[in-house]
C-alpha cells in the first residue's frame, strides 16, 4: 500500500471520527438524555471499529517506514559497490592486456582501461550485466561462449583466436578455492598475426 492510499485512510477516519461527534451531537440535541444513553452502545461500536481501523492503519504506516528505510539501506550498499568497482577499475593495471573480471553468473564486475577502450566507452554501463550483453565483435565473437565454458567446468583455459591481421589471445582464470567458485578473471591479448 502505497503513502497516498495511507493519507487517504487516515483522512478517512478523521471524516468517520467527525461524523460521529456530530451525531452524538444532534442527538443529544433532539432526543434528549434518555435516547443518547440508549444509542451508546452503538456509538462505542463505531468508535472500537474506528480505533481497529486507526491501529491497522498504523501498522501498514510502520511496514511501509520499515520497507523504506531497508530500499534506503539497498541504496546504499548499491552505490558502495559502485564506488568500490570504479576504484578496482581504477586500481587495475594498465597496459596492452584487457583485463575483465566476470562473477560465477557471468556478469562483468570489473574491468581495466585497455577493456573500455577496446570494448568500448559503455562498457561501464555493462558492469553487473551478463557477458553476452557486451559488444565483442571487434574482438572474437566466441568469447561469451567460452567464458560460459569455464564457468561450467570450473576450470582455466586458454583459447586463441585469429581475427584479421590480429591475433587474439585469451586466458580464463577460474577465482576462487576448488568447489567455491567465485568468478573469472579473463586476459585478453592482442597482437599481430
């Protein structure tokens, strides 16, 4: 229940509130005493539902407090493990080789500056996203499939790869202790045929 059907149920009971009043108003007005000690039982009928209402209306307030407060909290983890990836980006050597880490699903956690620039300048906007989701047609198109391969196997490879005048090297390296598989770290070299 979202915070507006909240505001909306407490307006609610705050007319129903009124409405009573009002009645228990009139009534003693126009009937006098003797009527209105005789309708009191209904008048605290209303007023127990009105409260029942008042405490479940509370309820839902405090879970919607406490869903918001851990979407808050979701946040903030989130945008750690951003920061902590744009450092390791960062962090990770620089140089001919690319460098691309892959969790044990398969989706790019980090990579180096030499990936960026031969994968190209979105690929930061492919972190957490599957392998097959990054373009690597300029490199070898098998490349998801072999990473696929060692996540499966749980074993490192080599794979080598001849694409125009280059020649594409690459090393899946299996992170993580036997039986606990954590991810791939894969290195990619290019040079001339």
């Amino acid at each position: 229940m979202d915070e507006e059907r909240l505001h909306e149920i407490m307006e609610e009971n705050r007319r129903l509130r009124q409405r009573v009043f009002d009645l228990e108003s009139r009534q003693v007005e126009t009937r006098g005493q003797a009527v209105f000690s005789r309708d009191q039982t209904h008048v605290t009928k209303v007023l127990k539902l009105l409260e029942q209402r008042d405490h479940t209306v509370e309820d839902i307030a405090a879970r919607l407090d406490k869903a918001a407060d851990e979407l808050e909290e979701a946040r903030g983890r989130a945008r750690s493990f951003e920061e902590a990836a744009e450092l390791a980006t960062q962090a990770m050597p620089d140089g001919p080789e690319l460098l691309l880490v892959f969790n044990r699903e398969g989706k790019l956690l980090l990579h180096n500056r030499a990936a960026e620039k031969a994968l190209g300048a979105n690929l930061p906007e492919r972190r957490l996203k599957e392998v097959e989701a990054i373009d690597w047609s300029g490199l070898d198109p098998y490349l998801p499939v072999f990473l696929r391969q060692l996540l499966a196997t749980r074993t490192s490879a080599t794979r080598a790869s001849e694409r125009g005048p280059r020649k594409i090297s690459a090393a899946g390296t299996v992170l993580g202790a036997p039986g606990d598989l954590r991810g791939v770290l894969l290195r990619i070299t290019i040079s001339a045929s």
